[in-house]
C-alpha cells in the first residue's frame, strides 16, 4: 500500500470556466434566442391589450358653488332651548340649516351612487363590455358583470408623506378604450340624474314636514286661543253670579255706597289707620258700584281685551302664519343648478381618462434574456463535464 496522502482538489478554476462559457457562447446565444422567440409568440397568440383607466372626479368649482349660497342661507333656523320661565340655557342660541347643499355633500351623493354599482351594471350591459356570448347561461353572464363592476375602484384622496392624491380616482381595467369612455359618459349623466332626483326628493319631504309642523303650530295656537276665550267666559259667568248675590245682599240691606270703615286708633299721640279691606264683606262695597260693575262687564263688545295672554297667543298665531321661511326657499331652490337640465355634481372629464397599458413585453422580453442566458451557461457547463467524463473514460 503507498504511504503518499490522499491529495483531494477542490479549487474551481474560474479561468477554465470562462473559457468553456466562451467557447459554447453560440450555443447561449441560441438558447436565449430560442426563449425570445417563444415569448414574441405567445404575445402574438395571445396578446395583453389591457389598459388601467383612471378618471379624476372633482369637487364643483367655488364660482359653480356660488349659485346655491342664496339657498343655504335661506333655510338658516335659530332654535333656543328653552327651560322654565323662558330662559335661554347656556345663554347660546344654536343657529343650524335644516337643509344644506355643500360642495362635499354633492361629491358625496355622487361617490355614493357609483360605489352602489348598478349603474355601472346597467353600463356594462348596455355597451357589451362583457361578451354574453361567451357564457352558456344568464346566471353566469350576471356573475362576470357583478364581478366586473366589484373590480371598478373609487380612490379617495390621500395625503400622505410619499403618496398624495388630491381627488377621487374612479379606476379600472379593461381592453377596449372607446367602449370605456362610452361606459364613463353614460354612468356620469345617470349618475348625476340620481344625485338631482335625491337632492329635489329630500328637500320636497323637508319642506312638507316643515309645511305640517307650521299647519300643527297654528291648529295648536287656535286651540289656545279658544281655550282662552272660553275661559275668560267662565270666569266672567261666575263673576257676575258673585256681583249679582253681593248686589242684592247690599240693596236688603240698604248699603248704596261703601261703608267700609277707617278704624282710628291712637298710639302714643299718633294716629294709625287700619282699613281692612280683603277681610271684609264685598256686599259693602255697596250696590250701586257693584251693579256698575255687572253693567261693564256685560256691556263689553271686545273681549279680546280683557282676556289674559290672548294678545300673545294671537301675535304668535300671526308670526307663524306670515313666516314666508319655507316659500322663499323653494323660490330660491327653484333658481339652483340643480332646476336646471346641465346640472352636474361634480367635475368629470371622461375625455381626460389616463390609459395606461398593462402589456408588459419590455419586462418579459428582459426576463427571457435572463433566463435564456442562465439556461445556457447551464447547458454549455454541464455539457462540458459530460464531454470531460466520456474523454476520461476513453483514456483509461
């Protein structure tokens, strides 16, 4: 047996290496031209055409908003919380506007009806995005449009320190630009019908609950008003019953005039007077002032007058009544955008669509080069070492 170690070479010699790459490089080139060649093809039998579409959707313009500030201020209401004895809590009034119209609200009403999607479904049908011929039933057909349309996004805007995005985005992806831009138009005017019929919808149910509580206030007020006056008749009936039984009490006993008396009493060379009035009899007030007394009150042709708060209520009744509030809201209403055929919630410019490709050739194409070339170092290498072995085993 010899005595010499076992000498094991492990080193990689990275010249010999080069040298086998180099010399195969026609065998790489091919190999790479071959992985170009089969991803031009696939992208000529199968094309990807689609395109990420996105539409900015804008708040309207403060000179456009201008047409509804006569509106808004118009239906502005101060409502006092009142505790007892009328006084004003907190000593604030609360001034709010039982409807208003705001550049957000109609941005919102309008992102409301386009993320509710069925008009975008009714879209997608009426222009045949969707091919209905490639599904066998309508069920399915339904089910391509709904899973369409759930793809169709609303970004919000965003301010972020790397990422700002100052309007709502409506984005989507499809493959046919014209049949897109047909689809944005007919969703932007159904859309903003949508918005003008709720708004129009709204404010007719507000002016009606407005148009009751003032029907009910007034019916509520006429009620008070004649309580009042029966009131004042009761009190009057028991009143000239009490002068009539005090009247003949003073004639039986033949008092005319008043003969209440002053009591003198003398105090340390003083002289009070204690005259007792609420204590003593009314009968002695004498009979010709109480009957004096029957004949005014009988001989009132206003009574209006005498009736405690009916002047209030009658002025409260006459307040409402002429409060012309909700009248000339609807007028100024009527004078909005909103009454007008071109009325537009918000700014969409379907025309200024970005369409931006999604067929990423460039990417596969730098991707087959890549590939191709590992491929091919990989083949040359291992080729050589096939070719090394066969040599070593015909030289044994």
């Amino acid at each position: 047996m010899s005595n010499d170690p076992l000498i094991l070479n492990d080193e990689i010699d990275l010249l010999s290496l080069i040298q086998i790459i180099w010399d195969g490089k026609w065998k790489i080139v091919s190999i790479i031209a071959g992985s170009l060649l089969l991803v031009l093809g696939f992208n000529i039998i199968k094309p990807n055409n689609t395109f990420t579409a996105t539409t900015e959707i804008k708040p309207i313009t403060s000179f456009e908003f201008d047409s509804y500030s006569l509106f808004n201020a118009s239906l502005r209401v101060i409502e006092k919380e009142n505790e007892e004895n009328n006084v004003i809590k907190d000593n604030e009034d609360k001034v709010f506007n039982i409807f208003e119209i705001t550049r957000k609200s109609l941005l919102n009403l309008y992102i409301e009806k386009i993320e509710e999607g069925s008009l975008l479904e009714t879209g997608v049908y009426k222009f045949n995005l969707i091919n209905k011929k490639d599904f066998d039933s309508e069920i399915e057909y339904k089910e391509a449009i709904e899973k369409f349309v759930s793809k169709v996004a609303v970004l919000r805007p965003i301010k972020e320190k790397n990422n700002i995005r100052l309007y709502h985005l409506l984005q989507a992806e499809y493959d046919d630009k014209d049949k897109w831009k047909q689809l944005l138009s007919f969703v932007n005017s159904e859309v903003n019908k949508k918005v003008k019929a709720s708004i129009i919808n709204r404010f007719a149910t507000i002016v009606s609950i407005q148009n009751q509580k003032k029907d009910f206030a007034i019916k509520d007020l006429e009620t008070m008003i004649d309580n009042a006056q029966k009131d004042y008749d009761r009190r009057m009936k028991n009143r000239l019953a009490f002068l009539a039984e005090q009247a003949a009490i003073a004639r039986k006993l033949d008092i005319p005039k008043n003969t209440i008396a002053s009591q003198r009493f003398n105090a340390q060379n003083s002289f009070v007077t204690n005259v007792k009035t609420d204590d003593d009899p009314f009968y002695l007030r004498g009979y010709l002032a109480i009957e004096e007394e029957m004949s005014q009150i009988t001989a009132r042709k206003d009574k209006r007058l005498f009736t405690k708060g009916l002047s209030k209520l009658i002025q409260q009744k006459r307040d409402i009544e002429q409060d012309k509030t909700i009248t000339r809201s609807v007028s100024l209403f009527k004078q909005t955008p909103l009454n007008q055929p071109d009325f537009q919630a918000t700014i969409v410019k379907v025309a200024t669509t970005d369409f931006e490709e999604n067929n990423k050739i460039n990417l596969y194409i730098g991707l087959a080069i890549v590939l191709g070339g590992i491929m091919g170092i990989v083949y040359v290498l291992v080729s050589n070492a096939f070719a090394n072995r066969r040599t070593n085993k015909v030289s044994l």
